[in-house]
C-alpha cells in the first residue's frame, strides 16, 4: 500500500469575517495576533493565514504597517509557513489586496479562484450591542458585497505575487466553477503544478458544507488537476471540524482557524486558535495520521523556503 501523506494543518488566525464583538478570543492586536499565531504553530499548524486589523478597533486592514507589527515577531517565533491573505476586507482593490504582500514577500498567499456574493449578514441578528462602532453596518452590509475575483485579477495577482516573488498560492475555490476557473489559469501557465487548493464549504455565497459536495468537488478536481494537485478543506462555522475531520479521512488537507469559525464545539466559543488547532490534530492523529512540520509542507507544496521572505 502506497504510504500516505501527512496531514498539513493550515490555521488561520483573525480574518475579515468576524468581529470582535462576536468573541473575546478573536485577536486583533498585533501582540494578541503574533501570540495566537505561535501558540497555534506549537499546538500543529504548519501554515499560518494571515489577515490584519486595526489594533484599536479590530477593523478589517490591509495596511501593510499593522503586518510589519506582527510578521517578524511570529518569523522569530515559529518555523511555520507564513500565507498572508489577498482577500483584504472583500471590498479592496485589487492593487491594495496586493500590498501587503508585495511588500512582504511570503511563501505563501490566498489567491481566490472566482468573483461571488460573500455574506455574513446574518450573524448581525445575534448581538443587541457592539463593542466598535464600524462592527454591525460592516456585518449588516456584506449582503451587498461583491467580492471581485475577476480572470484579470487573478492574473494580477498570479503576475505580482507567483512570478515576481515565486509565492505559492491557497486556491481557495468556493463551488466547483472556481476550480474550472484554476484548470483555465493552469492551462493558459499562469500557475505551475503542484498547486494547492482549499475547498470552501458554507459561505453564503458559496457552496453548502455537504459530505456529498466534499466528495463532489475532490472528484471534479481528481478530474481535472490528476495527480497534480494537493488539497484541503475549510468548513466556516460549525462545519469547519466536521469536514475537516472528512477531508483528512479522504487524504486531504485541513483548515481550522477562528477566521472561519469561532466555536470549539457546538454552542461553545473556542478560547483560541491553538485550541482548534489541538482539537483537529488529536482527531487526525487517533483516525491513524500523522501531521506535517512546517518542512514537511513546504517539501509538499514546493515552497521557496522561509529564508526567501521579507520580513
Ligand atoms: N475566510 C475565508 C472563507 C482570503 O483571505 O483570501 C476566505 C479567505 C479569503 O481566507
Ligand atoms: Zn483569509
């Protein structure tokens, strides 16, 4: 029998998703993002997602001096593969999405495969008062978000970031056209395999967080991509373990991170990024695998390595 590949364990920190108001473990200071960040890479994470925010109301940044105020501090701390997000605030250009990470040069950056609605109103309903005067037209607005990832775009990016600094990318693809959009960028050589994808489950806007359309969307890609790709899963909300749980089953990948969910189990606030993190390797590790190191992934992924970043 073929030996299997290790499980990578990609945690994503504070995102654009949640507020703070939603929970008092979301970091969004440079020293509580930089501290969830190490304690995330000591509990298994061998990928760190990165977004910003602004430390003194935990606004959506991409400004790159709020990175430089916590990306050396986790360089020094851990071996982990930094990946900072092109996906700013779901409302930036896409030059001010590039920013930070022109400026930064890291091994890896989200790069998303197709333009959609990306919503969260919802969660709005759930809270009578805010800690931050921005949080709940912010959350109440994103029903009119469009979130711009036009083939130009993508382009830009591919062009900025994968030939100019050799980053690798987090394809993230939210349904399954995104991945007919990753195999025409392929195909036209905009990106080199392997490339690695991340399937998205439970966007509003996307697809549902389904057995049935995990197994559906890795079948499109064992189609399309061969044996040329490598995979994981993000499930946002109560999904994210779950399907986690099923993709490292099915020899993939995982995400879990409080950008995507906020809970530990259902109802329950988790208290950290770490704490979700524990929990996916203690489930990966008893179902029979093991996790990657930081190195063991970028042997995977094909990474330049962390003396090429710039930070
Ligand atoms: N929060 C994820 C569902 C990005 O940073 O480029 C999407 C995301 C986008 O991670
Ligand atoms: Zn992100």
């Amino acid at each position: 029998m073929a030996k299997r590949a290790k499980t990578i364990i990609t945690c994503a920190i504070t995102g654009a998703i949640h507020t703070p108001t939603m929970s008092d473990a979301l970091p969004y200071t440079a020293t509580d993002i930089a501290q969830q960040a190490e304690d995330a890479a000591k509990a298994g994470a061998a990928i760190l997602h990165l977004h910003a925010r602004r430390p003194h109301d935990g606004g959506v940044s991409i400004d790159p001096d709020h990175f430089a105020a916590f990306l050396p501090r986790i360089k020094q701390a851990t071996n982990a593969v930094i990946n900072i997000s092109t996906g700013g605030s779901l409302q930036n250009t896409i030059e001010e999405r590039l920013a930070p990470a022109r400026r930064f040069s890291p091994e890896m950056c989200s790069l998303n495969m197709g333009s959609m609605n990306f919503s969260f109103h919802p969660l709005a309903k759930r809270y009578e008062t805010w800690k931050f005067d921005w949080e709940k037209a912010y959350v109440e607005n994103s029903d009119s978000f469009i979130f711009r990832n036009t083939f130009r775009d993508i382009a830009t990016v591919a062009k900025a970031l994968g030939d100019e600094h050799s980053v690798k990318f987090e394809h993230e693809c939210y349904d399954v056209g995104h991945l007919y959009n990753l195999k025409f960028c392929m195909d036209t050589g905009l990106f080199k395999a392997p490339i690695f994808i991340q399937f998205i489950f439970g966007i509003l806007g996307g697809i549902g967080p389904e057995l049935d359309n995990l197994v559906f969307m890795k079948r499109t890609a064992d189609r399309l991509f061969g044996d040329d790709y490598q995979w994981s899963v993000l499930g946002a909300g109560g999904a994210q373990i779950p399907l986690a749980t099923s993709a490292s089953q099915l020899g993939g990948n995982v995400r879990v991170g409080l950008e995507d969910s906020l809970f530990i189990s259902r109802g329950k606030l988790a208290e950290s990024n770490a704490q979700q993190v524990a929990k996916i390797r203690r489930i990966v590790e008893d179902l029979g695998c093991q996790i990657a190191t930081p190195d063991e992934a970028r042997d995977m992924l094909q990474l330049k390595g962390a003396d090429r970043v710039a930070f």
